[in-house]
C-alpha cells in the first residue's frame, strides 16, 4: 500500500520571509512611509500567500489564482500604483444605482464630513454632494440641489 503524502503549508514560512524582505526595502528607503504604515498597507499579502500555498498544495487553480490576482491589485492600491479616483466611483456607482431604480441613497462612514482630507481635498463632502446632486440630477429634486450647492458655497466662503 502506497503511503499518503502528506502536504505541507507553506504560507506562514512563505508571509515572513516576505515581511522580512519588505521590512528591510523600508530600512534601506527603497519603501517610503513609517513602519507600520508599511506593515498595515501589506495585509493583501495574506490573499498572495494564501494562494501560492494554494498552488504549492495542489487545492485548485482558479481559487488560488484569484487570491493571487486579489491581493496583487489591492497590494498595488495600497502603495498608490494604482490610483483609483475615488469621487468617480462613487458617482458612477449612483448612476447604476438611479438607473436600476433605487430611490435613496445612504452616505456612511466613520466620519462623512471627513471625506477627501486623504484624498488631499479640502472641501470632500461638499464636492462630492455637488457632484452627486449635478450628475444624478433626475433623483434629485431641484430644491435639494439648490440647497446642496448653497451650503457647499458657504463651506468654501465663496
């Protein structure tokens, strides 16, 4: 009788040995920003490292492949190779929204009036309920519009 191989993870071998590496880029200033900035922008690599253990393993190719391609995209967002422009989604997504017949929609985060200040906008909120009441201008009454963009007037001091 033929024994089992047994398999082995590889992902937590694999997650320090690339921790280290980017760790030290970020010593030797390869990496710019603090160290847990760093550490806290690498968390996609837990979807890379989980699908090459995936791949090593021989559990698939496609659920392995994603985590891959997950976690390289978001890996590249975090370090601003690939800038996406946030105020575009956003608005984007309230068009499909208007368009598949939703009638309200709800803006939450952990601090609304906040919005942009990463982004380098000064005055995020305001832009973006303008650009959201100009753009999906059918949702939104001509009232509401007029008073979005007094109050955004006022925000800037204009």
């Amino acid at each position: 009788m033929e024994k089992e191989r047994r398999h082995f993870s590889i992902f937590w071998p694999i997650l320090l040995i690339t921790v280290g590496i980017v760790l030290f880029l970020n010593n030797i200033g390869t990496i710019s920003g603090g160290t847990w900035e760093v550490i806290w922008n690498l968390w996609p690599l837990l979807f890379i490292v989980g699908g090459i253990d995936g791949l090593v393993n021989r559990s698939g190719f496609a659920g392995p492949m994603v985590g891959i391609g997950l976690g390289t995209i978001f890996l590249l967002g975090n370090f601003g190779y690939l800038p996406v422009p946030a105020l575009d989604v956003l608005i984007e997504e309230a068009r499909m929204l208007q368009e598949a017949g939703v009638h309200e929609l709800n803006l939450i985060a952990q601090d609304t009036t906040d919005y942009g200040h990463d982004l380098g906008m000064k005055d995020g909120l305001a832009t973006l309920l303008e650009r959201l009441t100009d753009e999906v201008r059918d949702a939104v009454p001509a009232a509401l519009r007029e008073v979005v963009r007094w109050v955004a007037q006022g925000r800037r001091g204009s």
